[in-house]
C-alpha cells in the first residue's frame, strides 16, 4: 500500500482533508498524520577523534546541555562538516514527510539565519511549520538553538545542546486548531529541559486528547530522563499513548541495568511502548504482546538521529493502518538510511527509492 500524499500542506487549516481510516477506529478527518512539536535546533555535525568527548568532559553517546559561550568554543575548535536543521521531533517530522505522511511541527526559532534555515528546510521537506519566530531583543537575546555534534570514528554521536530561543516555547506556542487537526502529536522528552516547554507538552496533551487524538512520546536520552524521572513516570502512566524509548533510556527510567526488566516494567505500566536496541533492532509491546523486529544493516557512518527515524519510519506506517511489524520495519528502514551518512535527515526520497 502507497503512502498518502498531501498536496496542500501550507494551505490555510480550514481545510479538512478527508480521510478513508476503515479499520483503524484512530481519528477520522484530520489534515495530518503526524504533529511533531520539539526543540527547534540547528544541528552542526563535526568528525572528531575517538578519544575526543571523554577528553573534553563529555559522555560519549549522550546529549548535555551547554551555554552559548560553550558553544562558541567548540564551535570554533571543530571541523565542520555538516550544518543542517535537525531538533529530535523535527527530524522524525521531516523523515515522516519523507515517507509519505502528512506532517506538521510546532518549535521556537529566533527571527536570524540559522532560524530561517531551519524553517526553510522543513518548508523544502513538505513539512508545515506555523511557529512564530522570536523578534527583536527577545530573539536577540535568545538566538536559534544549535547542537554541537561530535561523530566519532566508530559512527557515534555526543551531542552538546544550547537551547537558546527554545527556552521559550510556551504553552501559547501550542496552537490548538492543529494539534487537533492531526491523528497523533509526537513530542521528545527533550522539551521537558525547557522549563515553560513542560508545561506546553502538557497543555499539547491535553488538547490532543480532547479531540480524541492520540499522543506519543520520545524519552530522548538516558541523561534527561534522569533529570525529569518523576515526571516521564506520571506521563508514561497517565498521558501517553505510545512511549519510544530506546534501551539507555527505558532502563534508566525504571533505573535498572536489565532491559528484560525494564521491558516488563514498562509492559505493566502502559498499553503500547516502542523500544529500540540499535543494531540489534526494536521490539514493540502493546498489551504485553512483544514483536520483536530486526535492524537493517548497513555501514555506520553516523548515528545522529537513528532513534528519531525509526519513530519516523513507524509512526508513517502507524497512521496509515499498517500492522505493527510492518510498522517496526519501516522505522528500522528509515533509520538504516540516516545512519549510513551525516545527518539525522535522508538524502533521498525513501518512498520512491525504497522498498515499502
Ligand atoms: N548500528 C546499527 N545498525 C543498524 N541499525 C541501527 C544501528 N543503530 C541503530 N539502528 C537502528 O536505529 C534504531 C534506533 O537506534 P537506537 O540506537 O536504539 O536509538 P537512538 O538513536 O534513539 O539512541 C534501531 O532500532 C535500529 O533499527
Ligand atoms: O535535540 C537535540 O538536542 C539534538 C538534535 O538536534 C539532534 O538532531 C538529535 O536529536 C539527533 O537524534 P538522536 O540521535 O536520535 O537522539
């Protein structure tokens, strides 16, 4: 089965695309498949040795908060490779539309260059992007977040975060008419740094579910679901309706070192979770029911955003009726070809040019 395509994603929200959902009983009658609302970063992608991120303090394969001045400061020691839109949920957003789905995306940028090319690159990926941009001295003090990303010689990624205008997302950045317009809204545990931001998720949330759509959340690092446990433990037992969750990140919420643990855990606490185990692929429980799905090789150049295509590649085949090995496939698809080169975002168009 092809993928839907919309041909009108920047026309104005009164118009409601129709849907045919025959034996999904998921939300009928929305304009999109998939609202992705995150952290707006621009990601810059450097190649450094091995030994680098432990010798500059950084844990290796995980992402840190830093200030501006830090930024500045690696920013200029790296040889840049790549800059790039990136941002967890606006990458799954953009290899969503990729595939097929019909996606839109709510994040704060700063009315400057890195901004505008954010908003650009979603525009080109067919993504429709409403945020208002910060101007003038608020978006002067609050620049477009950049990630530092450091990919070492075996393909893996530390990431060093400055949030910048991000810090500004509020729960008046949740525009409701398409958080209701969309099937099922994918927010990053990310957002929970941001202070305002965790209030907006909730707010995001709420409103999905109000208009009887479904919300899903990514818990994005080990080292963030350590800082807002309690939190991710009340949203995974009362809030969400899909968890992804790769295995750093669903044992430390369970603060365990046995994923077999943590999978029971989360098997008893939610209906529907998504876990993957990067090459030895994902497995998904719904209702205690595990599916266990395999990776798809391939040459690691680069780890940067596997996690956040395969939620892509899955969540494609979750609003278009897919089952759910079917569903696990495509994410592992999607994510084998973000990895096998620089950049969380595909370089080519993954519905025509692969096997769905
Ligand atoms: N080395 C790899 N080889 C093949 N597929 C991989 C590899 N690493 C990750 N993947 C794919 O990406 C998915 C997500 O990777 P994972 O590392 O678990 O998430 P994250 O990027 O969030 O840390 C895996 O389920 C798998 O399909
Ligand atoms: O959101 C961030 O702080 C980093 C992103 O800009 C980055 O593109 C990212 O999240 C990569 O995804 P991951 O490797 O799947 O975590």
């Amino acid at each position: 089965m092809a993928f839907r395509r919309c041909g009108c994603m920047r026309d104005g929200l009164t118009t409601v695309v129709e849907q045919n959902m025959e034996n999904s009983g998921r939300a009928a009658e929305c304009r999109f498949d998939l609202l992705g609302i995150g952290n707006a970063i621009v990601d810059v992608l450097a190649p450094v040795e091995a030994d680098f991120p432990q010798r500059n303090g950084m844990v290796p394969g995980s992402m840190a908060l830093i200030d501006g001045q830090r930024a500045q400061t690696l920013y200029n020691q790296i040889r840049r490779e790549k800059e790039m839109g990136g941002g967890s949920a606006a990458n799954t957003c953009v290899v969503a539309s990729n595939m097929g789905a019909r996606v839109a995306y709510l994040g704060k940028v700063a009315d400057d260059a890195p901004g505008q090319a954010f908003g650009a690159d979603l525009q080109a990926a067919g993504v429709y992007f409403p945020s208002v941009p910060l101007q003038g001295d608020e978006g002067d003090h609050n620049p477009t977040a950049r990630c530092i990303i450091l990919v070492t010689p075996d393909g893996q990624r530390t990431m060093n975060t400055y949030l910048g205008a991000c810090v500004t997302f509020s729960p008046e950045d949740v525009l409701a008419d398409v958080v209701q317009a969309s099937k099922v809204i994918y927010m990053e545990g990310y957002l929970f740094d941001p202070p305002a931001a965790q209030e907006a998720f909730r707010t995001a949330a709420r409103i999905a579910h109000e208009a009887g759509r479904k919300v899903a959340l990514s818990l994005s690092d080990r080292f963030c679901v350590d800082r807002h446990r309690a939190a991710f433990h009340d949203l995974v037992r009362g809030h969400v309706d899909i968890l992804f969750a790769n295995e750093d990140e669903i044992c430390a919420l369970y603060q365990t070192d046995d994923f077999d643990e943590a999978a029971r855990r989360v098997a008893a606490e939610t209906h529907f979770a998504v876990l993957t185990r990067s090459e030895r692929g994902s497995v998904i429980i719904q209702d205690q029911k595990r599916i266990v799905i395999e990776s798809v090789r391939t040459q690691v150049i680069d780890t940067t955003g596997a996690g956040d295509a395969y939620a892509a590649g899955f969540l494609a085949g979750w609003t278009s009726d897919r089952t759910l090995a079917e569903c696990g496939r495509l994410g592992s698809v999607a994510a084998s070809e973000v990895i096998s080169h620089y950049g969380a975002r595909p370089l080519i168009n993954m519905r025509q040019d692969m096997d769905f």
